[in-house]
C-alpha cells in the first residue's frame, strides 16, 4: 500500500465518476461533499488516505451536525464518503474502509408533494400564454419524465404517439407514451419555436438549448404565478406517478415508463395513494 495524498485521491475520484457515467449532478455533489471531508481532515494534520480513522469521519460530521446540517444531509455525506472509500479500495489505497463502520443518523422521508388538480390546472392556466412554457408544463406532467430528459428531447424524438428517451447519465432508453394533451401542447409550440438549425425541442429566443436551470427557474416562476405554495419542479413528475397510481394503473407499467432502476422505487409511492384503482395498464390524462 502506497502513500496517496488525500487532495489527490480526491481529484482521481471525480474523474472516476466521470468515467463510469455518473450524472453531472453526482460528480457535482460527490466532489463537493468529499472536498469537504479532505479540508476538515487538513484541519486534523491528516494528509494521506491511510492516515484516517472512523474518529476521524464521526467527527466531522459532529461537526456539520454542530453547524447546522439535517439528518437527511448528513446521511447524504456518509453515502458520498463511503462511496469514496470503495473508490479507494479498488485503486488498493487502503486495506480498512472506516466509513463503513459510521452509522446514519435516524430520519425520515418526507412524502413526496403531490400536486392538487386545482394545483396543476392553476399552473397551467398561469402559463396558458406561453405556448413553450405551458408545452414544457404539460409535458413534465403528461409523461412524467425527468427535467433532465425533457432538456435534452431532440426534434427527432419526438414520434406520433410517443416520445423517445434516449439514454441520459446511466439511463437506459425508453419510448414514453404521449397522450392527446401533451401532443397538442408540443404542436401548438413548434408552430412559434424560431427557425434555427438547433434540434433541441426546446430552445431559447436566440435557438439555443434551454437549459435545465433555466427551465427550473422558469417553472417556480410559474409556480408563484399560480399561487402554489411549497412546490418544486420534480413535484409535477410526482402527480403523474400518484395520479395513475389511483387510477390503477400497473407498477410495472409505471416504473418502465418513469425509467426507475428499481420496481421498489416506484412503490413507495403507494402509502401515499389512497383509493387506488382496479389494476390496468391504461394510461389516463391528468
């Protein structure tokens, strides 16, 4: 086992990440928790990988506890260290792996917010005059796709009764059915979508890409426009999922559609819908 300095095991991890196709918003966050991690260790003389102890993580999360971060946030940090420390087991860093002998702290998940149909018919009307914004609207709510995904839907992508997902940051792709509302939300837009040689569905006045800040930020907008308090863009990706839960719609069905890893992913949501339908595979309109 070699010495490895921890700033430098720390800038081959994020090149890891990239390498194995994690999504920018992990290697963001990964980076900045593990950045985080090396300048406490620093503040304890520590300067090589080897040189840390399970004392050693406790007490910098003591610290963030101390400084204000939840549960939930800290139990984030402990998922990003250990990952850090596979990381350097693999690269044969280390031996011990003291991350894995830190316990999470206790909490528990909030329900996801689920918008009212009072709620998303607000919010479309507040956007009814912005054929892109109020296409974007309709079709985060119609398909339940991601934001991500809905930024990177090229004109290509788009077949008559369907949208195509191509693969995004370790997602496999999909064909995402589009019912009648969405599609004539999509048509009324590219009837004012400019001109320009760009194939993203959904670009700028300028015809460059919309990108996914911009499209979040232009969403809460409408949000308060709405009046709809406590929302957030991926609540609308929600709805969908408990809306054709109570209609009975199959899970099956469902978790292939949203494009979840995982069937248990989409069955958390199911203490959170009462009345749940007789089982189908029919999609309906919100």
């Amino acid at each position: 086992m070699k010495a490895v300095p921890l700033h430098h095991a720390h800038r081959e991890f994020k090149e890891f990440l990239k390498e194995k196709l994690h999504s920018t918003s992990t290697i963001v966050a990964y980076g900045k928790d593990i950045e985080q991690l090396v300048s406490f260790l620093r503040e304890l003389q520590k300067q090589q990988v080897h040189e840390v102890t399970k004392e050693d993580i406790e007490a910098f999360l003591a610290k963030l506890s101390k400084t204000g971060y939840t549960p939930k946030s800290i139990s984030r940090k402990i998922n990003s260290t250990r990952t850090f420390y596979r990381f350097l087991k693999v690269q044969e860093y280390i031996t011990d792996d003291p991350s894995l002998l830190v316990a999470h702290p206790r909490y528990e998940l909030a329900p996801p917010r689920i918008l009212t149909p009072m709620e998303y018919r607000a919010l479309r009307d507040a956007a009814r005059n912005d054929p892109r914004m109020f296409a974007i609207i309709e079709v985060l709510l119609q398909t339940g796709i991601r934001i991500g995904e809905l930024a990177n839907l090229r004109l290509e992508d788009m077949q008559k009764d369907a949208l195509r997902i191509t693969s995004y940051e370790k997602h496999p792709e999909r064909l995402v059915p589009l019912n009648k509302s969405a599609r004539e939300a999509l048509n009324r837009y590219l009837l004012v979508r400019p001109k320009v040689a760009e194939n993203r569905v959904f670009i700028t006045k300028s015809g460059k890409p919309f990108l996914i800040r911009n499209i979040r930020t232009a969403i809460e907008r409408y949000f308060r426009l709405a009046e709809i308090k406590e929302a957030k863009v991926n609540d609308l990706r929600h709805t969908f999922v408990a809306h054709h839960l109570k209609h009975g719609v199959s899970l099956i069905v469902l978790s292939k559609i949203l494009g979840h890893k995982r069937l248990s992913t989409t069955e958390r949501y199911l203490e959170f819908v009462k009345d749940r339908g007789k089982e189908n595979t029919q999609l309906v309109e919100l």
